[in-house]
C-alpha cells in the first residue's frame, strides 16, 4: 500500500533548494510545474474571451486536405497528447517502484500540475487549428504562427527539461540509473525531452496554421478567391492596449521636457528619489528585525539606542508604511508638480492647436459638448498615465523584484517562490480580469459622451426647443440616456467588486502560505524571531500597495480608454494647408479677379460654377439673381480659397487672383491681414 508522506524526501514541510551539488527535486518539482500551470491557464484565459466570426451563408465547408496541413498537424497532436499523459505515468512509475516507501507530497502536486498544464496546451493547438481553418473558409488571410502564449508554453516546458542537467552530479537525481526506480524515471525523463522538443521545434513551424494553397471554393463554382482580397466589413472589438508603442512614445516625449534643462534636472532628480525609495522599503524592515533580536538576545543599551533612531530616521523618510506620505515622496511630488504642469499645458496646447487647423466641414459635423469632453479628459489621461506608469506601476514591479531576490538569497529559495508565484497570479488574474471588464468601462465613456453631448446641444438650442415646444421631449431623450449609462456603469462596478475580492483571496493566500514555513523554520532554529518579523513586515508592506495595483492598473486601463477618443481627433487629416512652394503675398493694388472658378462644399452640387468678374480698386460690385447659398460662398472664397478653403472642395479650373497673383499659391498666414470684412 502507498502512503504520502511529506512534502519533501526531507523532515518537515520544505528543504532547501540547493542541496547535495544539484536542485532539489523538491523545489525543482515544485517550482516548474507551477510555472507551466500558470501560464497554461493564463494563456486559456486570454484565448477564450475571442469571438468566433461567422461563415458567409454561401461558403462551402472546407474540405480536410483543402485546409492546413494535415500529417505534421497530426505528429503535433500526438505529442500534444503524450505531453499531458506523461506526468500521470511519472507518477505511475515512481508508485509502482516505491517498494513500500512513503511518496512526497510534491510528486502529486507536480503530477496534477503538470498534467493541467499540458491539457490547456493541447486545448489551445485545437483551439488554434479549428480557428484557422473557420478563417480559411470565409477567405480571410492569417497569420502562419501559434499564439505567442502557447509558444511560451511549450518553450518554457523544454527549458524546464533543460534545467535537469544542471544536477547531473546530484545523487538526488535519477542520472546514475542505479536502481529499477530510477532507470524508469530516467528512461520517462529522454521520453518528456523528446517530446517537449518536438513541440517546440513544431511549434515555430505551425504546421496545423499553414494551408497546402491559398484559394478555395464557394458556391461550388470553380472560381478562386484570393484571401488578401476579402476584408471583413465589420470592426472588431480593440484591445485597450493597441497601438500602444505609439501611445508611449507620445507619453516618453512628453515625460522629458525638450528645451527646459532646469525641468530635465528636475526630472533626474525625481528618478533619483524614487530610486531611494526602493531601498527605503527594504532597509525598514531590516532595521526593525535587528531592533527585535537585540531585544531577544538583550543587547546594549547603546547599541539598541542607535538602532532604533536609525529605525525611526529611516521611517521619516519613507513614511506610514506604503511610502506615500514620507518625507521623500512628499518631495518627490513637490518637484514634479512643475512637471506635471509643463506636460498638461503641451497636451491642451498641442490639441487645441490641432482642432483650429482642422476644416470647417470637420467642425460643422461635430457636437460641441462632445469634443470639449474628449479634450478634456484626453488631456488629465496623459498626466495620469506618466503618472500611474512611472511613480506606481514601476516602483511596485521593482519592489517585488528586489523582494523574490532578498528572500531567495537571504532566506530560502522557497520563500522566493512562494512570493513570485503569488505575486505572478495576482498580477496574471488582474490583467486578465481588468481587460475583460475594460469593454464595461469603454461602452459606459460612449455612453457618457452621447448624455453630455445631448445636454450641451439641448442647452445651446434652447430658442429652437421653445419655438418648437419640445421641452418634455428632451427631457425624455436625456433620461433615456441617464438610464442606458447607469445600467452600464452597474457592471462595471460589479465587475470591480469581482476583481477587489479575488485579489483578496490571492493575497490571504501567500500570506497563509509564507508566514506558515517562516514560523516552521523559526521553531526549527534555522530563523530568528527577528526574521519572522522582517517576512510579516516586509511582505505586508509589500502587499499594501500591490491593493493599489489594481487600482493602478484599471486607472491606466481608463486613461488609455480616455486617450483613444484624443488620439482619433489627433489622427483627424488637416486639410488646410499651405502648398508646396507658397510664398507670401505681397500686396500692391487692392484689385480681385475671378476667372472661371468652380467650387462646391460637398461633392455633387457646385455652388459656384464658371465665375468671371474683376474688382478693381475703388469700385463696387453688385450680385444679382442667381443662388443665394452662393453669395456667402463667393465673399468667403477669397479669403479662404487655397490654403484656407476651410475644408471645403477645391476649386476647379483657376482660382481667385489677388494681387501678386492666384491665392491658392500664397501661405495662409501672409493672406489675412490683407482682407477684412464689413
């Protein structure tokens, strides 16, 4: 009969992770595992939340043979398969040669793991196939390529296998093959390498993605469709994160302000800080362990007098224990408020410049209380986002790093591990979940923009909604919109409560599990009080703004929601511009000739057609008959043909001549003060 015994071959719950010149297949099996199970569900995750396109009703279903290709795809398969069945048969083989001993409980978790692990990767290679083969069917071109978390399954997968060499010389390991138990596990070991091998290599490949052609058949007609010339009509859902190395790279510009040195230094010097602060954050919890163990081991008075103001120095500087109200931070903040305010008034400046150069047709089809929320909120998203990105994010990142290294070096790999793995699957579940719910909050900003813009256009038009007695009107369109973004903004703050709660738990959890082995090895000897005290203290100091990393992530989430609606109006075409080669005009003679000129606001109906007249300087000139629309039209035209033809059509045949010659060959800025209207 087979009982579980410990955790690990060793007393207790864990040993160390470098034992007897190799790794500890304890950690080993431990740690990978994990990892692979991580980012197998993390990768399954990502891909289901796609919506699946529908067929054209009259494409034919693609036959096997026409599709990718099939006997590669069908190796591929296989291995897919033999991967998820090989940790099950690890285990199976050390059961069968255990010969009465106790089984370590990490075997089961590493069986379990890593069998989850291979599952969502053969869920995904048929997930990928059956995707691509839907795409061929209505046309559409693909890419040649696994997705890139599945090939950071199967690499990560391989590497692991890798990583076994390095303890070959390690009599823990099964490379001697001394008894039945471990030539089985040796022989399963060459199995798992070849086949995490040829994943990979298949995996570059993608022979279940790659057609054997590039036409197929519809409408059983022998007609070949050409898949680069099918374009689907819809517009898929975007990803918030989209375009984003042209987001940074506008936010970078903007972070370092060009042309004020006295602006860059101050930029260096809050870099400088923040730096500080990190090693702030771990110098604290040092300090306040070695104040506990002096008071254990009942140490002098004059050395525990200057630990303890060292101590309290230390936490002036860095403040109530998240850093956030400290005497660094709190400089930190006064420096960059200079900062913060040379980047707003580039943004509004930069915006505002760029809607006035904008055509009068843009402006025309436009609501007013629309654009001026856009601007607005575009504006505090990118000092939001410079921000949450370089005083928040980054920092938290940096905290966890130098944390997983202190407790791997100073500690015990495992405290490592347990810190990496909880603070992976904190950040995983926040990512996935923040984007999952990002389409809540986008939907709840349109419908934000359609209520606000219907208020300030009822509001502007308020002579028009008396004329017309349709006060009660609007009040019901603008309820129906109140109600239509409440109900929006109901599940994006359910789905908020969701992520508060699973963060939580995933907290709670790797503070159970850390403070659990700490408190066993202090009982054990092989800790100090004290370092129990630096693991609750430090983690907890960690954890509290990692609580903020949800926040963080969703404000960034939001502001680059926010910024999408600014970059449309930024990516908006000029169409006023001067021409190439304009020159100045240079005035002589107030004289103003038309000769035949065409021009018209919106294609198809010309408002002026074959004109000719002259004005010479002095004389008045009378329009008589014709259309009305066209007189504004032909008093506007000279002033705003050419490089000012307010966005409307170019005027065909000659254009307007002012003197020094036809105006659309004149540089707008030189026109302007040579014209006046009465």
């Amino acid at each position: 009969m087979v009982t579980v015994g410990n955790y690990c071959e060793a007393e207790g719950p864990a040993g160390p992770a470098w034992v007897k010149g190799g790794l500890s297949p304890c950690f080993f099996f431990t740690f990978m595992p994990s990892t692979l199970m991580g980012l197998g569900a993390l990768a399954l995750v990502l891909a289901l939340p796609r919506k699946r396109r529908e067929r054209p009703g009259g494409a034919d279903a693609l036959s096997w043979a026409a599709g990718p290709r099939v006997a590669p795809y069908v190796l591929q398969l296989l291995l897919a398969t033999l991967q998820v069945a090989l940790p099950l048969a690890s285990l199976v083989g050390r059961v069968g040669t255990a010969q009465g001993a106790p089984l370590p409980g990490y075997l089961l978790l590493a069986s379990v793991f890593g069998t989850m692990a291979s599952a969502c990767g053969l869920g995904l290679l048929v997930m990928e196939r059956n995707q691509a083969r839907q795409k061929l069917a209505m046309g559409i071109w693909i890419k040649f390529t696994h997705s890139p978390a599945l090939l950071l399954l199967w690499t990560v997968a391989f590497a692991a296998e890798n990583l076994a060499l390095v303890s070959w010389n390690s009599p823990q390991w099964w490379w001697a093959r001394e008894d039945l138990s471990q030539q089985v596990q040796f022989s399963l070991w060459v199995l798992r390498y070849g086949v995490s091998g040829g994943l990979f290599v298949l995996g570059l490949w993608a022979p279940g993605l790659r057609p054997q052609c590039y036409t197929l058949r519809v409408n059983e007609e022998d007609q070949d469709v050409e898949r680069s010339q099918v374009r689907s009509t819809g517009r898929p859902s975007q990803s918030t994160w989209k375009d984003l190395g042209r987001k940074l790279r506008l936010l970078s510009g903007y972070l370092w302000p060009r042309g004020s040195p006295a602006l860059q230094l101050i930029v260096l010097i809050c870099l400088g800080l923040m730096g500080l602060e990190r090693g702030l954050n771990l110098l604290v919890p040092i300090f306040y362990r070695d104040i506990v163990n002096l008071l254990t081991e009942k140490a002098p008075w004059r050395s525990l007098a200057w630990t303890v103001t060292t101590y309290v120095f230390l936490k002036f500087l860095q403040g109530g224990g998240t850093g956030s109200t400290g005497f660094v931070s709190n400089l930190r903040t006064f420096l960059w408020i200079r900062v913060q305010q040379f980047t707003s008034r580039r943004v509004e400046l930069h915006l505002f410049s760029h809607l006035h150069q904008l055509s009068l047709r843009w402006h025309l089809g436009r609501r007013t209380g629309e654009v001026l929320r856009i601007v607005d909120r575009g504006t505090s998203s990118v000092t939001g986002l410079l921000s949450y990105l370089v005083f928040n994010i980054i920092p938290t990142l940096a905290d966890i790093t130098i944390g997983i290294i202190y407790f791997s070096m100073f500690f015990n790999a495992w405290f490592g591990l347990i810190v990496f793995l909880c603070m992976s699957l904190y950040l995983a579940l926040t990512i996935v979940v923040t984007e999952w719910r990002a389409k809540f909050r986008r939907a709840m900003n349109t419908q934000e923009n359609t209520t606000r813009a219907r208020a300030v256009d009822s509001l502007l038009n308020f002579e028009t909604v008396k004329y017309y007695n349709a006060e009660s009107h609007e009040v019901d369109r603008y309820r129906e919109a109140i109600i239509k973004y409440q109900g929006l903004e109901w599940k994006s703050n359910a789905s908020l409560v969701l992520l508060n709660q699973t963060q939580n738990l995933v907290i709670g959890l790797g503070l159970l599990a850390g403070s659990l082995l700490c408190a066993y090895f202090v009982s054990e000897q092989k800790l100090q009080v004290g370092d129990f005290v630096l693991f609750g203290t430090y983690i907890i100091q960690l954890y509290m703004p990692l609580n903020w990393f949800g926040t963080y992530y969703r404000m960034i989430q939001t502001n680059f929601i926010d910024m999408e609606n600014m970059f449309d109006l930024l990516k908006e075409k000029i169409e006023v511009k001067d021409l190439p080669g304009a020159g100045p005009l240079h005035f002589q003679r107030g004289q103003i000739e038309f000769e035949n000129v065409h021009f018209s606001y919106t294609d198809g109906r010309e408002t002026l057609k074959d004109v000719s007249f002259t004005v010479m300087p002095g004389q008045t000139l009378a329009l008589v008959r014709g259309d009305p629309a066209s007189w504004p039209s032909l008093l506007e035209l000279p002033l705003f043909q050419g490089p000012w033809k307010l966005g409307m059509q170019a005027v065909e045949s000659e254009s307007p001549v002012m003197p020094g010659g036809p105006i659309r060959s004149r540089e707008e800025h030189s026109f302007a003060p040579a014209v006046s209207f009465l």
